[in-house]
C-alpha cells in the first residue's frame, strides 16, 4: 500500500481532513458505513446525539460495547498521514515540531505522536516512560519506499500485531498469541502474512461485486438523468397538447357565447318591431277616438241645431267604424330569457373531468403483449392488450398511442373499437363477418408489439373452438358419455362421465387430461358441482343407490347423502354456505338441503313437470331450474318460493325445445342451452332474451363458463366436451 501511495506526487488534503473538525485526522476511526472521523470527534458527537447517527450520511450507527474505543482504526489514513510527513520531512529545513527548530532540524517521525522531532527532542522523547514503546521512524526510514506504520497491541505496550486470530477475527500480537489466544478448539492465530494474502482475494472479489453493482447504479443514474431530461420535454409538450385543448374549448365556447349573444340582440330586435307596429296600430285607433270625440264635443258646444243634427250622424258612423273595427290591446309582456341548459350543466360537471393529467412510465414496445381469443362470425369478440414498461409493469399510454389494424382473410379492413379497461389494459372489439384467420396489426408509439403479425381464428358459431373427447387423449373414445361439466376452484374442467362412471379433469386451454378419472361409487352420475373447498358432489340416479356423494380433490369418497325422499335425481347446485339444490326427475320438484345435508324443504311441487339442471345466483338469492316438458326456466328464492319463470316452445330466438344446461355469467346473465337443437342463448337476469351464443351437436346436455371466456357443453352421444366461445 505503501508503494502506492508513493507513486502519486499529491495527496488530496481532502483524504487527511477530518469532515467534523475539519482538521488533519488524529487517531482515525472508520464507522460501518465506511466512513472516517477523528476518535476525539466521534466521542463528542456521539455524546450529543442518541442514537448515534454518522456526520456525513446520517445513517444510523450502532456503536461496539466500548463504544468509540471499539471502533477500529482506519490503517489506510494512517498511511496517508505517515506518507504526508515523508514528504514534509524530506524538505530541506524542516523545523522540529516540538522545539520549533530551536535545537536543530528534524530528524525523526514519532509515529504514535505524529510529529517530527529533532535529535534533541528525540531523547528527551525517550526518557518518558509512557512514550518508551512508540514507533520512532528515521528520516531516512522515512523515505524508504516499503515503510508502513506499524500497528501496535492496544493490552500489551510495545508489542506489535503480528497474527490473527480466525474464530476472534482479530489482530493479536505474540503476548496475546501465548496467554488470550492460544492455539485450541476457540482460537487459531496465524501470521499475517498467511490471512492478508486470502483477505487480499476476498477483497477483490468484493471489489469486483462492487464494480458490477455500481455499473449498474451509473447506468441507473444516467437513465435517470436521461428521464428528467426527457420529462421536462415530455412536459413541455403536454403543456402544448393541453394548451391546445384548451384553447380550442375556449374557442368553442367563444363561438357559441358570439351565437348566443347574437340569438339575444335578434330576438329582442323581432319582439322589439313586434311591440312597436302594435303600439302603433294603438296610437292610430287612439287618435281617431281623439279625433272623433273633438268633433262631437265642438258640435255640442258651438253647434246649432242643424249643426248637431249633422255632426251626430258624421260622429256616430265614425265612432261605429272604431269600434267594429278594434285594435287588439292586448299587450304581451316580452322578455329575453338565457337560460344554461342541460347540455351546459353537463358541460360544467365533466369540465372537472376535462383534461386527464397522469404521471406513468414509457410503454416499451417489445414487453408488451398481445393476448388473442378465438372469434365467432358475427359475435363481439375481443382481443387483449398489455402495454408493460422496461420492467415488465402495466402502464398508461394514451389512447392515440395506440394504433390497431385487423384484415379479414382477403385483405380488407375490419372495424375495430379499443377501450381501456384498466391502467396498462386495452380491450380490442370487433365483430368478424367471414370465418377464416384475420390478421391483426398493434402498434404501441407507432412501434409493432412483438411476436407480429398476430393472428385471429374465426369460426361460424357452431363450430367449437375445442373438443374434448372421441380422440382426445384420456377420455377413452367412444366409451366417454359426458352429462355434466363444472369448473374448479383452479379454472380447470370437470366432467362428469355418465358411461364410464368417473370424473375426469381437463386444462380449459389445450384440453389435456390433468387427473386420471376418478371413479365412482355408484351408477348412473348424472350431475356435478364444485363446492368452495374444490370438491366434487356427484348426484346419481341409479335406483336402489341415489343420492349425492361428496369426493375429494383426490378422488376419495368423503361424504354421501340418501333419502327416501329421493327418485330419479339429475342436477346439483352446491351454495356457498354448504347448502345444496338437487333436481328430481319423478318427484317432478327439488329438495333444499342443508349444510349437514338434511332437508330443508322441497321447492317447485306442482310447478316444476320435468326438472333438469340447476344455476345458482346467490347475490340475488335466486336458483334456476330448466324444465325440459314445460319448456321454461323456472327462478325459486333461497327459501323456496318460486318468483317468475320465462321461456316458450319453438324454434325461434328465445325459445326453448327441452331446454338443459344452465349457467350464468358474471354478470347474472342466465346461458340455456337446448337438448333437442342446440341453441345455446343467453338471457337478461328477468329472463328478456338477449342473443343466440352458438348450436352446438345434437343432444347437449350440462354446461359451464370458464374463466377464459368460453362455455363447455357436455355431449353425451358425441362422447365429447365442445367448448365455443362466449363474449
């Protein structure tokens, strides 16, 4: 180290200064922090402040037990000082530090003491007892280019340190070697030496994780730099965009202040005219009265009574042209009116709302994705984007940013709608109208998002987008008769095998086989629900064992339920707090059955002819029922009591022929499919037809929505599962 040191001509004074006294170190010590502080200031400061926190980056410091003095010192800054006084005690003329040059020149460095001293001052140095064990360095040693301060055992004067002990992870000197440290099970001195050549290595392996880290903390600093300085433009032109929204509001409401105004001067200008040619068919009506009653006054008083004879004749002719001829007097009070209007009540509310300011991170092109469903010709179907930052985090990006492109398979456009649905989400909408693969283009600050271009699938609604079964494998073919599907608490498919008596678990995307099938204790399963525990109740119809029985995840029986009450049993509807609906077929109503599944109460007696599958809607406290003979859905609250039913038969939207499968979507919207055509329809929570989903094969039976966006529908005599896509 000390080699160098010396190969540098200056030393920054900074390296020597203490940043507390702001003196040259005296007894330097280091804190965990790495940073270094006089003892003497150390031990001031940490009397002032408590906890003990570091002068210069103010991170806490938690102190040994012999609080300052446990602090080790900093041998680096040692050797700059020794260094610094080399280079002072090699200057020609140097004055001893203690008798200022009175007794002669310096001559030798007091390491302990850290001054340089004459020859004089020297001996006098020596003869101090305490001062007999300090490390005396000659001018000559002094500009030896190997010299290092030596370090000295602070409980045995005068003994250098010399090892180390590994365990104590200590200096020790050869007195402490012998009486505290001795070679055992607990301590293990060895030379110097020996440990500085692995703590050598140690430390450059530390050197080389902080070179990395702080690559990476440059590279931070200057995209951080570069950020502020991209931000300050970004503001700066959203200061513009801003501005020019709203100067162009402004100009707007400028416009239609100039309308309105002239609409006010323009009005009362008309009714103005209005009531002047009114005031002046008045005046003209009054004046002939005037005239006419003048004419008569004068012949009354001045005229003979030839004269009156006359007059009242000329007078009443007059008078009766006036009157059979009035004005109307009728003078209509006349206001111009502004009022503000609705349109400007709901201008003032969304101007709170004009201007969406947010502060997000840049979208980066290649981390952003594009999650594409299958579509169906002439449904809504959608498509999913994700704009991610460099960190791969959902963030904002303005609309306008954001550019979408969809090619029908014969290259021309299709209309598309993009709406946010959440910070970093973005619904893309169409409504295809040829089958075939579409292309579709999505760029992101006119950059194309990776994995380009993408393709949409788009089928005619009676074309599955999935099969489950005849040779899929894990369904056994021919010999898979499914009636009923679920989905568990994973989003994952659960069929209900009525031919091979098991249940067996299919991957709602690529239709794999999960579990092998679970086999069934009993005959003839025929419904299937999941409860919030993910297990499987199974209602059976078998005569002589029907029922509902309870299984595991795993497969293993846990609980089964009987009743003399019991017939012909087809659905199940498991609720959340562990009740239960189950369907009987020749009973012709349901049973209500408790968490303990005990009987509550039968429901739909005298209502219900042919009673099939069964939804539940708890946040409306309703189950549904399709009746397969009376061809309508049936709604009973929770405590039984049937609250409205729709549906007719036939062929037409909206109407049902032996309807069966029923479920709901997140939105309370009732799915239905058809057993004899299968129409599979959807309907209002009040039961208004809404739409016709897809027609799936002949004969269909239970049905369930996925969380991906897709109802599977069991198909008993086409030994399969078809899942079609629902927006």
């Amino acid at each position: 180290m000390a080699g160098n040191i010396e190969e540098s001509e200056d030393i920054d004074d900074q390296l020597l200064t203490c940043a507390v006294c702001k003196l040259r170190f005296r007894d330097p010590r280091i804190l965990p922090c790495l940073h270094t502080f006089c003892k003497e200031c150390l031990d001031i400061w940490a009397t002032k402040q408590q906890p003990l926190k570091c002068p210069t980056c103010r991170r806490n410091v938690t102190l040994p037990d012999q609080g300052v003095d446990g602090l080790r010192t900093n041998i680096y800054v040692n050797n700059l000082l020794d260094f610094a006084a080399v280079k002072k005690g090699a200057e020609p003329g140097v004055p001893c530090q203690v008798c200022e040059g009175k007794e002669g020149g310096a001559r030798v460095w007091c390491v302990q003491c850290a001054v340089l001293l004459c020859e004089s001052c020297t001996n006098t140095h020596n003869r101090f007892p305490t001062m007999k064990g300090h490390q005396i360095v000659t001018q000559e040693d002094l500009k030896a280019t190997e010299f290092q301060r030596k370090s000295f055992c602070p409980k045995h004067e005068g003994q250098v340190l010399i090892f180390y002990c590994e365990p104590c992870q200590t200096l020790v000197c050869a007195a402490c070697a012998v009486v505290d440290h001795r070679l055992d099970d607990e301590h293990k001195p060895v030379e110097i030496g020996d440990i500085a050549e692995k703590k050598k290595l140690g430390l450059q392996e530390l050197l080389g994780k902080v070179d990395d880290r702080a690559k990476e903390v440059r590279a931070a600093v200057n995209d951080a730099g570069k950020e502020i300085s991209e931000l300050l433009t970004s503001t700066d032109t959203t200061i513009e965009q801003a501005t020019v929204c709203f100067d162009h509001l402004i100009t707007l409401v400028q416009d239609r202040k100039t309308e309105v105004i002239n609409d006010i001067e323009s009005s009362g200008q008309e009714v103005t005219k209005c009531l002047e040619t009114q005031k002046e068919a008045i005046e003209f009506e009054l004046s002939g009265l005037t005239s006419a009653s003048e004419f008569g006054k004068q012949a009354l008083e001045h005229g003979s009574d030839a004269h009156v004879i006359v007059a009242e004749g000329q007078a009443r002719q007059r008078v009766e042209e006036l009157l059979t001829t009035p004005t109307d007097l009728t003078v209509r009070p006349s206001q111009v009116v502004f009022s503000e209007g609705t349109a400007v009540a709901g201008l003032r509310e969304n101007m709170k709302k004009a201007g969406c300011v947010q502060v997000t991170s840049k979208a980066d092109v290649s981390k952003c994705s594009v999650e594409v469903n299958p579509a169906v010709v002439d449904v809504s179907s959608f498509t999913l984007l994700r704009t991610l930052d460099k960190n791969g985090h959902l963030c904002f990006v303005p609309k306008d940013d954001v550019t979408v492109t969809l090619k029908e398979p014969f290259g021309h456009d299709l209309p598309t709608s993009l709406q946010e649905k959440g910070r970093g989400l973005w619904e893309i909408s169409y409504m295809p109208k040829l089958p075939g693969n579409h292309t579709l283009e999505v760029k992101v600050n006119g950059q194309p998002v990776a994995g380009r271009p993408f393709y949409v699938k788009v089928q005619y609604s009676h074309t599955p987008d999935l099969t489950i079964g005849k040779q899929s494998r894990g369904t056994g073919g021919e010999n898979f008769g499914p009636v009923d599907v679920a989905v568990d608490t994973a989003g994952n498919i659960v069929v209900v095998d009525g031919k091979r008596e098991r249940v067996h678990v299919f991957d709602p995307k690529t239709g794999q086989s999960l579990r092998h099938g679970t086999h069934l204790v009993g005959e003839r399963p025929c419904g299937i629900d999941i409860d919030s525990n993910g297990r499987f109740t199974v209602a059976s119809s078998c005569e002589g064992s029907q029922g509902v029985r309870v299984y595991s995840q795993k497969g293993a029986l846990v609980e089964r339920l009987f009743s003399d009450r019991f017939r012909e049993l087809r659905g199940v509807a498991v609720l959340q707090n562990g009740r239960m609906v189950v369907s009987d077929k020749q009973e012709k109503s349901c049973f209500l059955l408790q968490p303990d599944k005990g009987l509550i109460r039968e429901v739909g007696k005298g209502q219900l002819q042919d009673p099939w599958f069964i939804a539940a809607d708890e946040s409306r406290d309703l189950f549904y029922v399709t009746d397969g003979d009376a061809n309508k859905v049936f709604a009973f609250d929770l405590d039984g009591k049937m609250t409205f039913c729709f549906g007719e038969t036939g062929p037409s939207e909206g109407q049902f022929l032996c309807p069966s499968g029923i479920t709901l979507d997140p939105e309370g919207n009732i799915i239905v499919v058809n057993f004899l055509d299968g129409r599979l329809q959807v309907f209002k929570p009040d039961g208004k037809y809404l739409r016709t989903v897809a027609k799936v094969n002949n004969f269909p039976s239970g049905i369930a929505l996925t969380p991906n966006g897709h109802i599977a529908v069991a198909c008993y005599w086409e030994h399969c599962v078809e899942l079609h896509s629902y927006s």
